[in-house]
C-alpha cells in the first residue's frame, strides 16, 4: 500500500487534468518547484519512473477519474490558470 497525503493527491488530480507543472503549481498555488517535489515524492513512494506510470496507479486505484470529460470538451475549465495579477481560481481537494 502506498500513502499519498491529501496535497500529493490533489497535485495528482491537477496533472491529470492534463496541465504542467507550472500551471498546477499557479492553480493549487504553489511554486512549481513544490509540485515537482511531490511528484517525486509519490514516484519514490510507489517505486514508479515517470508521471505517466503514477497517472495510470491513480486511475487504477481509483484516485483520479479518466472517464470524466476534460474541462476542456465541456466548454468550462473546472482548473482556472489565473491570468498574471489574478486572484486565482479554487483549489482542489479531495473531498475527504
């Protein structure tokens, strides 16, 4: 079993969302530099090598949905990347 803290699994979310690094770090505001490091994190957790290996254990235990339309083919972005100077949009949680 591997433990993922709430903010590992929220990085986790934002990432399959299909954004970067960068952008994850503007929506769950932090530094890009943190969002690597959690995703580091997790790949050293679950003995995995690259973000595509960890996406596909998330889906398959069911952290994150894969069949649920991308924010964008339903028109809306449920993740916002704030625009420079804006206020941001909401972060995620995992509901727990």
């Amino acid at each position: 079993a591997v433990h993922l803290t709430e903010r590992e699994i929220d990085v986790l979310r934002v990432l399959a969302a299909g954004r970067t690094s960068a952008e994850a770090a503007i929506v769950l505001r932090l530094r890009r530099r943190t969002v690597d490091s959690h995703v580091t994190s997790m790949l050293r957790k679950a003995v995995l090598r690259n973000r595509g290996e960890l996406l596909a254990l998330a889906v398959a235990h069911q952290l994150i949905d894969m069949t649920a339309a991308p924010p964008s083919w339903t028109g809306r972005s449920c993740l916002p990347v704030p625009r420079a100077g804006g206020t941001g949009g909401p972060a995620l949680s995992s509901g727990r």
